[in-house]
C-alpha cells in the first residue's frame, strides 16, 4: 500500500495578495531497477502515445471559451470536450505502470505545456536523436480536432496533459501495446526516433 505523509509547510502574509494560494508537490521513491532514466531511448525506437491528444486543453477551452464554440460547433460538442477533463481525465499513473512493467520501456513523457509536438521534441533532444511522426497515426479525438479547428489551433501544439508518450525498442511493441489495450486504454504507434538529432519529421 502507498501512503502520502506531509513532509513540510508555510503560511506568509503577503501585502497585495487579497487570496488564499495552495502550492504543493509529491515526491515518489522507487528501487533502482525500476527507474526509467532520460536518455535511454536510442534512434531506432518506436514511439507510442495513448489515449489522444490535448485532452486537457480541449476540455479547458471547451469550458472557458463555451460561448464562442457553442456558436461554431454546437453545444453537444462544447459539453462533449468539457466531459474530457473528467472521462478519460488527465491521468497517465494506469499506462504508464502496465509499460513499465512489459520491462520493454526506454522512455516514458506525459506531454503537458507545449503539447505533443514539443514532448516529442523534447524525448529527441535528451536521447540525442531526431524524430520522425506519422501524422496520420496520431490520434486526435473528434472533439479536440473540432475545438482547434473552431479555434484556429494546431491540436500537436495544445495543452496536452492526458496522453502519455512511449519509447520502446521495436520488440516491444506488441507487449506493450497488448498490455495497455488489455487495460481498455488505447494506444497508437506514431513514429520513431532517427539517426540524426537534427532530422524533425511529420509525414
């Protein structure tokens, strides 16, 4: 059983603050056979992502931009990318523990601020390798794909918080892939890191 202990706090008064701001943090420890360290995925990999992309941010704008998207795609739509944030959520913990433990993983990136474009990007530069997306393969709910549309935005670049990214060796994939599955998440094969660090694809 994993437990939460609070480990500290501070409380200031503050001339202009008119209310009350929470910050807070978890920490999380893990044996060192399972730690999944940056940099460990090599040209060659597959990349993964699960679920689809901008979760977050296509429920955020549903909800603080409602009035204009009810306008230009309806309310059915509006209340559908809200329901986001709650189903499927913005939680990675299931996907990302079923690919640690295929033992298949080379690196694992929840994309958040930047989006996917700039996970992936981000997976690339640490790995020393470049990257190559089929754009075809991503997956981009309807919702999503509606909002930015709406919106004038690139879903690769939106609020990204909800899909999880995956780096495994090609041999990897089917267990991986069979595991998330199993676990009712989908899962998508979008690419591979390449060769050259400077080398970026969408094809």
């Amino acid at each position: 059983h994993r437990s939460v202990e609070l480990i500290g706090g501070h409380t200031e008064i503050v001339p202009g603050l008119v209310r009350p701001i929470l910050v807070g943090m978890m920490l999380g420890d893990a044996a060192p056979h399972e730690l999944i360290r940056p940099g460990e995925a090599q040209p060659g990999d597959v990349l993964l992502v699960t679920k689809g992309l901008a979760i977050e941010g296509t429920a955020l704008l549903a909800r603080e931009r409602a009035g204009v998207l009810q306008e230009r795609i309806g309310g059915d739509l509006v209340r559908a990318a809200a329901r986001l944030l709650d189903e499927p959520g913005i939680s990675i913990v299931a996907e990302a523990e079923i690919a640690r433990c295929t033992g298949q993983v080379t690196a694992l990136h929840d994309p958040t601020e930047g989006g996917f474009a700039s996970a992936v990007r981000e997976l690339a530069i640490v790995s020393g390798a470049g990257v190559e997306i089929d754009a075809e393969a991503v997956p981009i709910l309807d919702e999503t794909r509606a909002v930015a549309e709406a919106l004038g935005i690139d879903p690769l670049g939106m609020l990204a918080s909800g899909s999880l990214l995956i780096a495994t060796r090609a041999e990897g994939v089917s267990s991986i892939v069979r595991d998330i599955e199993a676990a009712g998440i989908p899962v998508s094969v979008v690419g591979r890191l390449t060769d050259d660090p400077q080398y970026a694809s969408l094809i």
